[in-house]
C-alpha cells in the first residue's frame, strides 16, 4: 500500500447524512398493526454521512471532513461531540432552521435492523463553493443517499471535473440519474441495491449476482455487491470477482458495520490501497462493528483494525 498525502486539506470527505439514533431491542418484528415490548432502549450518533465519516478518521486514520447539516438542537451537539472525538472536521456541517435527522432502529435478538429515518436537517444538504473547493482538493469523495440525490450528483460531478476518486454507497434505495452514475468511480451497492439499478438502469430483473456485477459494470468500472455478513464481492474492470468474507463473528447488532465498511474503504483508497486490499481492511473494520451495540459507537479503532487485519480475528474489546 502506498501512503498518500492528501492533495489538498483531506484525504477523505464524506457528503452525507448524520441523524441521532433511538435504538431499541425486540424480540421480533412487530408486525401490521402489532405491539412489542423492547428490553432496551438507547439513542446513539448515527447517520451513514457521520458513521462513514467517523470510520474512515478513526478506523481508517485518514484527514476527514463531514460535509452535511443539521439543526440547533441537543442531537447536533451530540453529534458534533462524537465526530471531533473520532478526529472528524465538522466545519463544513452547516447548521439549517430544521430538526436535526434522526433514525428509528429495531434491533432484534441476532443483531438484525430495521430502520426507518427521519430526514429534518439532512434534507438541507447543498453544496456551497468552500464545499466544491473542498471536494476538488481531496483525494476521495464518498456519499450516500440520505441526502438530496441533486446534492450527490453535484458533489460526483464536482468530483470527476477534479480527478477526486468519488465512491457512492447507493443506500437507501433511490432512483438514480444516469449522470450521476457515470461519475461515479467506485459503486458500494448491497444485493438488493444492485437489483433495483440494475432494473432501473438496465431494464434488468435478474438475482444472480455475476450478471448484476457485469451489468453494474458497463457503467461503474469498480463495483463492490455487500452481502451482509457473509462479506463482499469485489468486481474490478478486467479482473475476476473477488470474495472478500467477514472474519469470525457472532454479531450483536449490524447497524453501522456497513458504513464502518464504507468509511475505512475509502480512507485506504486515499491512502493509495487497491480495491482488493481496501475491501479486506475495510471487512475486518465492519466485523469488529458488528460485535458492538449501536452505530457511531460500534466503530472501532485503526490499531484494532490492524490487530483484526493481521490475526483474521476480531480483538477483544479494550
Ligand atoms: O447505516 C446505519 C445508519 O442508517 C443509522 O445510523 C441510521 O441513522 C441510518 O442513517
């Protein structure tokens, strides 16, 4: 791996979302209708744009700053607390005349989530120039889809005009402009997502995961199809698909291993790794992740990054 000096001021800078989270324990999914006693309940930093945010500074060691906004509020001083703490750059969070975004998430018994989120301030993202200096300057752009889809297309065209290598984790579901796509560099897509674009893109209404990769392809040359715990395939332009599988784990709770994945994933890319190499950190990143409670807070460091990259285990707390 080749440690890179970041161009400008950081190596990584998320556009995204940063929500505060009620996360509470059940035993099942209530269905329609139904009530369910959780046993616990916790509000934790969350959002993908601030979890993948703090992973790439904290587990990926990389200069990072959040572009995204949130409201005057007792969230976004919780927020901010956690982000400085992780050694992200807030001064791009813009503070907007809204609640700040928050999530609802349903944890069951096997770590499994449920999510439902609230936008409030994240639906207030805009792209200023101080934002497009700060894009052009560095290394990597990584975004999702909890902001408006305008904002990431300007964001993975701001991008591509500089030479910055722009990686879009397509989550939630969207509808995706085709403009945007072709600006991307780097496609993290879960099985589902890779579906729904593959249809909306391809008029393709396929499940196997080769032809979506393929498909995916023709317009993104790096595509990464995550699959839960059972890991990632990572398809390159002229490459085999590689599988990248989650280390040992028995998880307690999956939100936020995605976006700890994301995170680190581009903090290596900035830092020189190839797709390859930043999957497999990244993975080792994710299943530490899912062995902690809550998002923000599940995210690990980089020296246990390491200790997990090199023993294929995931350490110990502490
Ligand atoms: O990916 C997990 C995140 O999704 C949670 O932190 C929640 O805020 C939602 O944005």
């Amino acid at each position: 791996m080749v440690e890179g000096a970041p161009v400008g001021g950081f190596q990584v800078v998320v556009v995204g979302s940063a929500n505060v989270d009620l996360e509470v324990r059940v035993p099942r999914w209530p269905g329609p209708g139904e009530s369910v006693i959780a046993s616990t309940s916790e509000r934790f930093p969350g959002g993908k744009g601030a979890n993948q945010a703090a992973a790439a500074a904290k587990a990926g060691g990389a200069r990072t700053a959040l572009i995204s906004a949130w409201g005057s509020d007792a969230d976004a001083a919780l927020l901010e607390a956690f982000l400085r703490q992780a050694g992200v750059d807030t001064s791009a969070v813009r503070t907007v005349d809204c609640p700040t975004g928050m999530a609802i998430v349903m944890v069951d018994p096997e770590g499994a989530n449920v999510v439902t989120v609230v936008t409030g301030a994240n639906g207030r993202v805009e792209l200023g120039d101080g934002d497009l200096e700060l894009i052009a300057q560095s290394r990597v752009v990584l975004a999702q889809l909890e902001v408006p889809v305008p904002v990431v297309a300007q964001a993975a065209a701001a991008a591509r005009a500089a030479g910055t290598i722009f990686v879009l984790n397509a989550a939630p579901t969207a509808v995706l402009p085709p403009e945007l796509l072709k600006n991307v560099d780097v496609l993290v897509v879960s099985q589902h997502g890779a579906r729904e674009l593959a249809a909306q893109h391809f008029g393709m209404y396929s499940t196997d995961d080769p032809s979506l990769l393929r498909a995916l392809q023709r317009v993104v040359p790096s595509v990464v199809m995550t699959r839960g715990v059972e890991g990632s395939v990572v398809a390159e332009a002229g490459q085999d698909p590689e599988v990248v599988r989650v280390l040992p784990v028995e998880p307690v709770d999956h939100t936020g291993a995605g976006d700890t994945f994301d995170g680190v994933l581009a903090a290596r890319l900035a830092k020189g790794a190839t797709l390859s190499e930043a999957a497999r950190a990244a993975t080792a990143a994710a299943s530490i992740s899912l062995t902690r409670p809550g998002a923000g807070p599940s995210i690990p460091d980089a020296r246990e990054v390491a200790l997990a990259l090199a023993t294929g285990q995931v350490p110990p707390a502490g």
